[in-house]
C-alpha cells in the first residue's frame, strides 16, 4: 500500500435515499443500536456476545487506511461496516471488513451496498484484495451475498463456531481479488 493512497471513499448514494459515507462520533448511537443486538445473538460474529459498548466502539473504529462507515437514510443509521488491514507487515495489502445491517433493513440488498462501497474504500487505499476471516456457515444469505459480490470460499474450518441454537457449525474463509 501506498503511504499517501487516499482511504476515504467518496459518499455514495443508493436506491431509496440511501446513503453511505465514512462514519462520524455522532453516528455512534446509531451504530452501536445495530451492533449491540448482533453480538448478544452470537450467532453471525466471532465476538464474545458480553462485549462492552466501549469495547465495541473501539474495536469497530479503524485508524486509516481503515475506516468505519454508515449507512444512512434521513439521518438514521440502517446499518455499518469497518474495514481494515487484515494483517500486518507483508500481508498488509490485503483487506479485511464486517458489516451489520439493522434486522428491520435486512433482506433489502444493505449489507450487499455496504461490501460494494468497503470493496471501493479499499481499492482507493491500494489494497489489492479483500479476505473474510470467518464467515458463519450458517448464516447462508450472507455467505451468498459475498458469493454474488465475487468472494469464494477458499475453505471452511469445520466446528470452529460455536452457534447458540446450531452448536459447533464451520467458519469459512472467503477472498477475493480487487
């Protein structure tokens, strides 16, 4: 990666007056609204489902070239994303991201607009390819949603999630070039 590529995507604007720009502290409220329910469910994210607020904010923020975003409508915040470095030193052109859609917003194409926008935030920083740590076997409308975003599964860790209702259920690795 370049030291002086540019890590802010442009805001972009979606069907329904949807748009979708770097986060802001005030956007945090809004966030964290969306957050907190995913992570006590525990059933989509590896994060420990006690996560503190503080923790979280902290955690989904990123220092460039990452970056947190939104994705807004009227002012509300429908749902967010982070994208980051997925390693450091020689494996730091490559990025890595998470998204959360709000449950009432899910099913409409969000989560899929937030990966496209991450997708373009990440070519501008000069990462050249994008990798998912651990995506929940389980949760088939996003593993076909990155699938339909150009992401393959390279290979799925078998009972590496410990699903609340499911129990042990496999992690993929997804990647894709940019």
């Amino acid at each position: 990666m370049s030291a002086t590529a540019d890590t802010t995507a442009e805001p972009n604007k979606h069907a329904a007056g949807i748009e979708i720009r770097p986060a802001t502290a005030a956007d945090w409220p809004g966030m964290w609204a969306i957050l907190e329910p995913v992570i006590r469910a525990g059933d989509t994210f590896t994060w420990d489902r006690g996560t503190t607020e503080d923790d979280a904010r902290a955690r989904w923020f990123k220092d460039a070239p990452g970056q947190a975003f939104v994705a807004v409508r009227d002012g509300q915040v429908l749902g967010t994303g982070e994208l980051h470095a997925n390693q450091g030193g020689g494996g730091s052109h490559v990025a890595n991201a998470g998204y959360m859609v709000h449950p009432e917003h899910g099913g409409r194409g969000l989560a899929r607009a937030l990966c496209a926008y991450s997708l373009d935030a990440a070519r501008a920083a000069g990462f050249r390819a994008m990798q998912f740590n651990a995506v929940v076997e389980s949760n088939v409308r996003a593993v076909a949603a990155w699938q339909a975003m150009g992401f393959e599964v390279l290979a799925t860790i078998p009972e590496a999630f410990n699903h609340p209702t499911l129990g042990y259920v496999g992690l993929h690795l997804m990647y894709r070039k940019l």
